[in-house]
C-alpha cells in the first residue's frame, strides 16, 4: 500500500531512457535491461575476459575462473547506465548489477567464496565520487552469493588517474605498484569484482597483491567486458 502510494506521489524514470518505470521496476527499466545483451551463455563473458589477460600478461595472470555479464561498447545504453552509476551518483544501480552477476555466478555452481572484494578506488578519488562503484557491485552479488563481503584487505597506493585513453603500455606503467595490502587480512577463495574490465590492468594488479597477502584463489568478476571495436 505504502509502496503503491510512493509510487504514484514519486514516479521514478528509468536513468537510461527516462521513461516512468512500471512497479517492480528500480532504476532501469525492463526493456532497457533486455537492450543490454547479455553473452548468450553464462561462461561466454569470463572466457573472453580470460583470453584477453591471457593475451596481455600471459598464463600466470589469468584468474581459473571468471564471470561477465555484458559485452561492452563505449557508447550504447550499457554505457549510458554504466555512466550514471559511476559519475551521476545512481549508486543503487551497482546493487542491482550486482545481484544480476551474482545469479550469473550463481547458475554455474561456483558460489561458495570466503570473500568478495571490491577493486578499491583511491581514498582521494573516493572523496571525490563520494562511494565506490565497485563496492556497490560487490555488495550485490554477496547478497546474492551469501557471502562475506571485504573491503580495506587491498588499497591502492598510488593515485593513478583515470585509465582510459592510455595505451596498454602505458596502462601497465601506471598500475605498477599500484596497490599494496590493506588494514584487514585475507585468505581463502576470494572473488574479486570491478564494473568494467578493459585490458585487465587493475585487475590483475589488484589479484597479485591479493594472493601476496594471503588469498589461496583469486576470482575475476565484472558486470561489462570492453570488447575491441
Ligand atoms: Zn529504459
């Protein structure tokens, strides 16, 4: 009753199309969600992201088991949804996201993890934006999961800037270093989760820091794979 009356005193639009979202519906509404296209089987998205780590920084880098949602294009309304959830403060969309991805980890039997880690923003950068895009999607697929989520095992420690637009030389170069252990320990099968994973960089970067510090396992998760155009 009270739901039906909020809805009708404050319609909510979809962030992307800005129609009135139906009841049900949160943020995005559900043919915008079907516009996003998801990789038609669930292992798609993580084998490509896989082969793209493979590819960049060899075996050794390569996480056993990664999951992806969506393809990604930098433009499109993925893009117009990943954009408001990272720049215009729509953060209950990285929950929403989050849950999405954690049913897709969910679907292949692989959910039991001792903890899921967001990759962590600068704190100066996270002044800035105020929250963490990642730990919102995190936040998500632990719901999701049932499993604990950890934040401050990993931070980054040096202000890197922003990735895009690098070479992946350059991108290299800039997360060298660019993490070191945090205040809180790990251990165990951790799984790790980004919004959207380019080259792998930060990924990797973050994952090597992880298994340095204690993680026996380090699994990648993202909700979009930039796929080359
Ligand atoms: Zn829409």
């Amino acid at each position: 009753m009270i739901e039906g009356l909020r809805h009708i005193l404050f319609p909510e639009v979809c962030v992307v199309c800005r129609k009135l979202l139906e009841k049900g519906e949160h943020q995005i509404c559900s043919t915008c969600f079907g516009d996003f296209n998801r990789y038609p089987r669930a292992d798609a998205g993580g084998n490509a992201l896989r082969k793209t780590i493979l590819s960049h920084f060899g075996l050794s880098a390569v996480p056993a088991e990664a999951w992806c949602l969506y393809p990604y294009h930098r433009n499109g309304k993925l893009h117009d949804a990943m954009h408001a959830l990272k720049y215009e403060g729509i953060f209950p969309l990285g929950t929403l996201f989050g849950r999405k991805l954690g049913e897709l980890i969910q679907s292949t039997g692989k959910g039991a993890f001792d903890s899921i880690v967001p990759v962590p923003l600068h704190s100066l950068k996270r002044i800035e934006r105020s929250y963490n895009q990642s730990e919102k999607i995190a936040g998500g697929v632990a719901e999701v999961l049932g499993s604990p989520l950890s934040t401050m095992c990993v931070e980054r420690s040096i202000f890197t800037g922003s990735q895009t637009g690098l070479t992946l030389a350059a991108r290299r170069k800039n997360m060298d270093g660019a993490f070191r252990p945090g205040r809180n320990s790990i251990k165990g099968r951790v799984l790790l989760v980004d919004d959207v994973l380019t080259t792998g960089a930060t990924m990797v970067a973050a994952a090597t820091t992880l298994l340095e510090t204690g993680a026996e396992s380090v699994a990648f998760a993202v909700v979009a794979f930039t796929e080359k155009e």
